[in-house]
C-alpha cells in the first residue's frame, strides 16, 4: 500500500535533489540512455570529511546512441575496504549466465531470475558501501515475479490489464506473499481473498519495441490514472530474442529511455539502474509527489501554511504526457480527528520515518517560533486510518500491528547524527550492537523540526493583493505547464480577480519540473531508429513544470444547470467575465465546458462596468468608437432591466491558454483550446497545416458550442426523441458533423416560425412567431432543450461571421472590443426578449441584491 506523498519542488539545475533516473528526449521518437545521481552527504558533513557520493554520467559515442561510462566511485567512512563499483558487480557475476527461451511465455521464469539477481546485486553493493546507514529507504524490499494475469483494478472503467512482470515493493514489516496475490496499480485498500501488493514498475516482454514501448504507455497511463499527481512512471522493456532490455521513464513532457543493453553483457548496466532506485528513500523520490488526499498550502504572504483536505473531485484529465490537469475542491483539515471524513491524521518526515508508520504528534506548544519553520512549502506527507466511528468496516491494513510510539527519551536518543552512528558501530562489537540499536530509532525518528514544518517546496509564487489568507474552502487546480503558461495565467488572474465573472483567485505557484528528465541540449537527445521522426525540425525539449493555483470559488460544471433559468445566467455571466478579462487585453483562448463554472451559491463582485477605449483608438476611428460607446450604453440598460448588479452565478477560469491580444496578430501553426469547442475555422485550419490568427471570433463562437453541449449533456430529464441522441454524438465527433447538427437544432425552430398571416417565413428570417399549438411537435425533445430553442436560433443569427477577416487597421483594437461587446450585449438582448421562458419571477431586480 503507497502512503500518502507530498509534492517537492527542486529547482531545474539543482545539484542536491535526487535524480534516480535522468534521461533523454521527451519524444517517443528520441531515446537516449540513463544518468543516475544518488543523493549527496547531508549538510551537516564535516568539510574535509571523505564522504562523497556516487555519480554515474552519460558520455556521447556517437549520433545513432550513447553508451555509458563509470565515474570515480568513493564510499563513505566505514570500517569496510574501500572498493571499486565496478569490481562490486563484478563480483556477483560469478556462475549467472541464463539460459533465455525463445518462447516469450517461457522465457518469464528466467528474466524474473536474472532481474531479481540483479536487484540483490545493488541490494548487496548499497550495503557494503554504506548507503544505508541512518536511512530506511523507501524501496526496502523490491521484488520481481511473474504475473501474466489480470489486475485488480480497473482504470477508467476499461478491462483489466495483464502486465507479464511486475516489481512490487513490501514497505512494511509484512514478510513477502507465499503464493498468488492480486495486483493493482493504485492503493491496494480493497477487499480481496488474496494478499495485495501495489505495482511499482511494469516489466512487458515482447519482440518488437514499438509495440513493447505502446504496451508500456498503457501501463504508465494506469499508474497515472492512480496517482495523478506523480512526476513519473517508469517501465522495462525486454526483447527476449535479441536478449535486450531497455528502460523507459514517461513523464509530462513525453517519454524517455535508455540504449538497448543486453541482458547479460550488460548486466552492470542493470545493477546500476537497480542502484539508483534504491538510493529512493522518500515517496516523492519514486515520482508520487502527492496522494491528492491532503495538501499544506502556504498563506497568500507565504509566512504561514494549513493543512487542506480534499473534498471532492472536480476535473481530471488522464493523459500519458501533456497538462494532465487536476482540479479539486479543498477544506480546512484540523489536527486530530476529522470529523467529516471519520478517520485520523498523522504526519510523516521524508527521511528517517518507515513510510507506513504512525508517528506521535508533538504538543502544539512545542511547535518551533514561525520564523524557524520553512515557508516555501506545499504539500506534506500524511497517513489515515480508520476511525472507528466512521460507519466504514474495520479492515486492518498491513503493518498497523507493528505500530512504533516513540518515548521521549528514544527521541532524544534519535538525534544521534548518522555519521556519528557510523563511527560508534566501527569500535567494538558492543558499540556496534548499541549502534544497531540507535539507528532503528534514527529511522523511526521524526525530529520536531521536520513534522511541524512542510517538506515540499515552492517557487515563483505569484499572489492576489486583494487576499492575505486562505478561506475555510478553496478549488486546488494543479497541471503540468510550460513555465511561460504558468506565468500568464498567473498574471492574469491577478489583474482580473475581483471582477464580476472572474474567479476570486489566491495565487499560484510551481511546485515541480520534469527538468531531470531532459537532455541538457538538443545535441545531446539521439533519436531512436526504431521511431521514425514525422518531422525534420530539431527535437522539442518539452519542460514543464507543475503548477498550482487556488482560488476561492467553488463550482460545478453546466452539465449540472438545474433549469434553465440557470443555465441562461451562467452563461451571461460568464461572458461577461471573459468581456472582463478582454478589456485588460487578455484573450482567453479556452473556452469550454470545463472553465465555465456554475457556482454554489451567489457571491458578490464588482459590477460589471465596460470600460472606455483609449483617447488614442478614439481618435483614429471615431466611427468604431461611436458604436462602441452605443454598445455599451445598450449593455448596461439591458443587464439593469434583468436585475444583473454586483451578483455573480457563474465564473470563467482557467486562463493557463491565454495571451496578449497585441501578442496575437499574426497567424500561428499552434493553436490553442479544447477540440469539442474550438471553432470550424481554427480545426480546419489544424486540418490543413496553415497558419491561423485565433481571434475573439473564436471565444466567441466557442460560447455558443458549450451552450448546445451543456443543454444536449445535461443531466436533467432527457427526451425521447431519436434526433437529439445524434445530435449528442455528432457534437463529440467532429467539426463537420457538429456544424450540421448545430444548423439542425436551429432549424427545429426556424420550421415552426410564421407570419402574421400564419404561413412559413422560412428559416433565413428571424423575424415571425410560433403559435403555441405549434410547439407540440417538440414535446419529444427534453425540457431543457426545447426552452432554449429559441434563444439557440436567435443567437446562432447574431453569431459573428466565421469566413470574414479580423479587423488589422490601426483602431483594430477598438473594433475587436467592439465585436465583443456587441456579442454580449445581443446575448443579453435575446435572454430579455425570450425572459417569459426563463422563469421570468427570477429576473427581477429586487430579488438579486447584493449579497
């Protein structure tokens, strides 16, 4: 079972921070081999001290692959002869030369043997030269086995997966399952007849690496669906007939891997590997930065921090590279008990605690003063248990009957410096015994420093003037992006935060990178000839760091509307956020179902007030800045007549896509936003590789396609009608088939629209009525949807012209605004002419004061 982890935030060229496993390109058509960098001696080693750390380095041979090459190696003070790394494995080579089968199946027994040889090699190298003095690594007891039968878990509803090797690691005092036991990916906390054990690595033995490499990407997808906050997923790859193995490490930015090395040969190259992954000794080392159950989130002012629990679910997007976005709600966890989920909190240190162990809280009045405490943190690691009013069964978890409580006096006693253990233990065998002793406390140990101050740290933390705390209830959205994404976002949320239709944003701030995972140029990423390349341009270096960013509001999607009073507010109130954001020149470039977001509640914002164009603009097209001021003018009026003041229902986030409107004039090959949404011209574009000018038109467009996805997915009443469960699936196929189902759903109404005299006017003109014995033929279509049948058909007539060019002048800054504008202020205008259909008693100005 993996105990809960915490984010760590090491900066890119950080010499310190473990990098088990560094390699190169992010691109699964370049591979290049491993770098493995154990951790240096803590700071508090003696400047002349000997004590030096094992470093492994890549060397380039040649352009096709690298091979790599063995540094100087020291061990530390101990009382053993100072060896070779190299006559190390040489050492356990003696009398292992398997016999591999051509028969993948039968060739199982044997890689497991050899792996598992291997592995008890770097086992018996770390200790003979002392690597695990004063520490209790996190992988304390890997091993291999033949699995080659079905998970016991599903990811994301799909079939279980049958991974034919699995490493697995006991980080309890549990002894190793006799016989069969069941294996998942995420934690095992599930009923079963059978033993559980977690997979830590997926080994997958084939004869082809495209299909090994396809294969081990499914593996790392599951384990990212279980823990969608880890840096990395690694998985071996064995070609049983060319007698090779290769390691491959998929993270954000793509996938990495080594040379093809073969299984006997190059069996040091294995012991390596192996060596590297057990010089873990956090979870955090092993790529899980977080469990996503609990958070530490400093203060906006970074002085202090809070432990959050996650409440619920929101959003999460499962990809094998990319954002991988997760959003959740969070509440303010108190010390002990946790009344709303029922179960018991306890903290852990990164090193020096068994991951798995309780350990005693310290009294709170023996917290160290603020300025001692570390306030560049985020995440801490913590573990729960069962609480025995929970109302859930009472399982006992592996390793709960060998609970440590330390005394005051063993805590005392753990304080003893590992080298100083070290030292003691090389005297007498008494000592040594004593020594024995002492360091099973340094590594049950969890010095006051360490629990009450977060582990994991922060950087470029960019936070709201207008908010110097954190709320009782927050929304965490955490996602892999390119730093300047990072930035943007965060800078625009700060400018716009308060206003009507905008999160009330907090701040945000990178918590990790996948920098360890690249080349350091693009000299040094080699392409693998077993991928070929779609492109001839250089290699893409794809960093990216994890972000996080809180704000207070809490929503849910506009699936959820439970009218259609609702629906028509969150709509107009979210464009009239995105009107916010593009006064302040922002476009926002991602308008979908995901960031438009009802809310709970109505919180209170500043009015919306359209601002004025500069004196500038003004003065070159007074044409354009006439019909704005008009547009503006009509806006207004209009949001009074519906009682719309400083009461906001819904909140247009995520702003990670956004750009400068003055940064976008020009035509781009990467275009930005979410497919189901983006406007035909944009996927067309995509489609035949030209450039393209996003534009507000898009956003504008992209309004009206979430508006049809949220009325044909709501999760209210559905209708029985055969032509709405097309509709629903031809908006999820493509541009092509959306488009006509969008001009089908319009003409539904346009058919029923006559004249004064009664007789059809046809579907171009959007003048007419429809009697109300006409709406009869449309008692099939769900509730929602015929209420807004209307309002879809009028605003589809107002939608801006897809094939027309944007303004480029020099006032064309000014006609942009003015596009938006008047978008909005038509939307507004339709919602008040067909108000009768939307609960007209909730429009009313004294019913939305402000709150």
């Amino acid at each position: 079972m993996t105990p809960p982890a915490l984010i760590t935030a090491a900066p890119p060229t950080t010499s310190s921070s473990l990098a088990p496993i560094t390699a190169a390109p992010p691109t699964t058509s370049s591979l290049a081999p491993i770098t493995a960098t154990p951790p240096t001696p803590p700071p508090n080693t003696p400047p002349n001290s000997n004590a030096q750390s094992v470093q492994f380095v890549s060397t380039p041979q040649s352009k096709r692959a690298t091979t790599t090459r063995l540094a100087t190696v020291y061990a530390q003070p101990v009382s053993i002869k100072q060896l070779e790394l190299k006559e190390l494995i040489l050492s356990h080579l003696t009398g292992r030369v398997w016999e591999f089968q051509q028969d993948e199946i039968s060739s199982y027994e044997p890689l497991v043997i050899h792996l598992n040889a291997a592995l008890m090699a770097a086992k018996t190298i770390r200790h003979q030269l002392s690597f695990d003095r004063g520490a209790d690594p996190y992988a304390q007891n890997l091993f291999f086995s033949v699995y080659d039968r079905e998970t016991h878990d599903h990811i994301l509803g799909a079939a279980p997966l049958k991974p034919d090797i699995n490493l697995h690691n006991i980080r309890t005092r549990t002894k190793r399952p006799r016989g069969k036991f069941s294996a998942s990916w995420g934690h095992p906390n599930s009923y079963n007849k059978r033993p559980m054990l977690q997979i830590e690595m997926a080994v997958e033995v084939g004869t082809k690496w495209t299909e090994l490499l396809a294969q081990l990407g499914t593996y790392a997808r599951a384990s990212f669906c279980a823990s969608p906050l880890r840096q990395f997923v690694i998985g071996i790859g064995i070609n049983h007939v060319q007698q090779k193995f290769c390691i491959f490490i998929f993270h954000a930015g793509g996938v990495a891997a080594s040379a093809l090395t073969h299984l006997v040969k190059g069996f040091k190259h294995l012991v390596r590997f192996f060596l590297a992954v057990l010089h873990w000794n956090t979870t955090e080392d092993a790529g899980i930065i977080s469990d996503g159950i609990q958070y530490i989130l400093p203060s906006p002012i970074g002085q202090t921090y809070s432990c959050f629990d996650n409440l619920e679910l929101l959003h999460r997007r499962v990809d094998l590279c990319g954002r991988r976005t997760y959003v959740a709600r969070v509440g303010l966890h108190t010390d002990g008990t946790n009344e709303q989920h029922g179960r018991q909190t306890t903290y852990f240190e990164s090193s020096g605690v068994r991951p798995g162990w309780p350990v005693k809280e310290e009294e709170e009045n023996n917290q160290p003063p603020l300025e001692d405490q570390t306030s560049t943190t985020i995440l801490k690691r913590k573990k729960n248990t069962t609480s025995a009013d929970s109302g859930s069964s009472k399982r006992r978890r592996v390793g709960d009957e060998d609970v440590h409580h330390e005394s005051p006096l063993e805590r005392k006693s753990a304080r003893v410096s590992n080298y100083q253990a070290a030292d003691a233990a090389s005297k007498t065998l008494e000592e040594e015994a004593a020594n024995v002793a002492a360091q099973e406390l340094i590594r049950q140990r969890c010095s006051d420093e360490r629990r009450k101050t977060p582990l994991a740290k922060y950087d470029q933390i960019i936070a709201s003037s207008k908010c110097d705390k954190l709320p009782t209830e927050a929304v965490i959205k955490l996602s892999w992006l390119p730093k300047d994404s990072h930035e943007r976002e965060g800078l625009a949320l700060r400018d716009c935060t308060g206003q009507f239709g905008t999160p009330a944003f907090i701040y945000t701030l990178c918590v990790a990178n996948n920098s360890k995972f690249l080349p350091n140029s693009v000299d040094e990423a080699n392409p693998w000839s077993e991928f070929k390349r779609k492109y001839d341009g250089p290699i893409l270096l794809d960093l990216r760091h994890l972000c996080a960013t809180i704000s207070a509001d809490v929503g849910r999607s506009l699936e959820g509307c439970n009218t259609p009073y609702e629906l028509a507010r969150a709509l107009l109130d979210c464009q009239l956020g995105w009107l916010n954001i593009l006064q302040r020149d922002i476009l926002h470039r991602d308008v979908s179902i995901g960031n438009l977001l009802l809310l709970e509640t109505l919180v209170a914002r500043s009015r919306f007030e359209p601002t004025l164009p500069s004196v500038y603009d003004a003065l070159v097209d007074t044409t354009a800045y006439t019909k704005f001021n008009q547009a503006k003018t009509d806006l207004q009026a209009t949001l009074e007549r519906l009682g719309v003041g400083n009461n906001c229902s819904a909140i247009i986030t995520d702003l990670d896509l956004c750009t400068r409107i003055n940064q976008n004039s020009e035509g781009h090959s990467h275009l930005s936003g979410t497919t189901e949404f983006m406007s035909s011209p944009m996927l067309l574009s995509l489609e035949s590789k030209q450039l393209y000018q996003q534009s507000i038109r898009d956003d504008i467009w992209a309004f009206f396609n979430v508006a049809v996805w949220a009325i044909l997915h709501s999760k209210g009443p559905r209708g029985s009608s055969a032509f709405e469960a097309v509709w629903r699936d031809d908006i999820q196929q493509n541009y092509k088939t959306r488009d006509s189902a969008h001009i089908a759903i319009v003409k539904c109404w346009a058919a029923l629209l006559v004249d004064e005299d009664g007789e059809p006017i046809g579907p171009a003109d959007g003048s007419g009525v429809v009697y109300p014995q006409h709406e009869s033929s449309l008692d099939e279509l769900s509730p929602l949807l015929k209420v807004f049948l209307p309002i879809l058909h009028a605003w589809h007539q107002k939608l801006p012209s897809q094939q027309s060019p944007m303004p480029v002048s020099l006032a064309a800054n000014l006609q942009q605004q003015f596009i938006a504008i008047k978008h909005v202020r038509d939307f507004a205008e339709i919602l008040e002419r067909y108000r009768e259909r939307l609960e007209p008693s909730r429009w009313q100005p004294h019913l939305l004061n402000p709150v």
